[in-house]
C-alpha cells in the first residue's frame, strides 16, 4: 500500500475499519461471550460525548489489534495511523454526543448522534451498528431511525452494573 496515496490508504482503511465494526459489533450483540466484554459500553444511563470511552480493556485490545495490525502488515504510511487514530477519535465522541444534529437525508451515508442514540436505547438494542457510514445498516437490515419519537432511556435492562473500574472489568468474567 505504500505506493497508495495518502488519502487513498486513509480512505481504505476507514472504510474497511468500520465494516469490521459493524460485523464485530453485531456479533458482540448476540454472542454472550462477546457480550459481556461489550456491556460495559452500554452500562451508561446517559449516551454522553464520553460514552464512546466507556469499553472493557479486552474490547478495546481486539478493536485495536484488528484495526491497528492490517495499517501496520500491508505497509500503510505511518501517519495513516495518526490520521486515522484522530478521526476515530473525534468521530466517537460526536456520535455519543448530545448534539441535536438532524442528517435527514445525510443518515443515509453517515452515522450521527441521532441514529447512533437508538443503539443505546433500551427500547432496541439490535439496530444501527455502524459508526461511521450507515449505508452498512441499510445494506444488512439493522437500520432504524423513527421520525420524532425519542428512546425512552439508556442502559442495561436486568443487569446491575458495578460501580468502579475493577469491578467492571471482573463484571464481564462472572459466572452465568
């Protein structure tokens, strides 16, 4: 890929990132294993600009390596990594955001707060899994954003989610 340029390796690798996460995502919804080390991402009853940095360390190690080590072995210029790292970053917060941004016709291509809201919602929780484009939600079927209702809250139903970050972290290997 070093002979790419730039913005051709960046575009790449946001792009096939995000399917990842989508596909990744979903799975973690419905395999308890992957579950577990998922809920904490979803143990806030608030959906807040911070909430994107809600995640158990394991998580965080797989999305990282799967994102991190294709960068790194098909020979992408190191700044892809910062470049990419920044918008990933940035990205995250705003879709946990509380901003009101209505897309309308942008939700099409383009996750934002609105629709990445109703993944956090206890009303639902097997829709809108992309991060970045929402095209791969409309493609598999997991799309869903309501004209003018709102969710009626965030957070786990019939789990009691322990305080402090051990804790947490322990919650996930806990005995079925």
């Amino acid at each position: 890929m070093s002979g790419w340029p730039l913005w051709g390796q960046l575009a790449f690798f946001i792009v096939t990132h995000d399917l990842y996460i989508y596909l990744f995502h979903r799975l973690q919804h419905r395999v308890p294993l992957l579950w577990r080390i998922h809920e904490a991402h979803h143990s806030g009853r608030q959906v807040d600009f911070l909430s994107g940095a809600r995640s158990h360390p394991l998580e965080i190690l797989i999305n990282q390596t799967v994102e991190f080590a294709p960068v790194v072995l098909l020979g992408a210029h190191p700044d892809v990594v910062a470049m990419k790292l920044a918008i990933d970053s940035v990205w995250g917060m705003y879709i946990h955001s509380n901003i009101g941004a209505r897309y309308t016709w942008l939700s099409r291509f383009l996750v934002g707060p609105e629709l990445h809201r109703w993944h956090h919602a206890i009303d639902l929780t097997d829709v809108n899994f992309g991060t970045k484009f929402a095209f791969w939600d409309r493609l598999l079927g997991t799309a869903y954003l309501p004209g003018d209702r709102k969710p009626s809250g965030y957070g786990l139903i019939g789990t009691e989610f322990p305080k402090g970050y051990f804790r947490q972290t322990a919650h996930a290997f806990r005995r079925s």
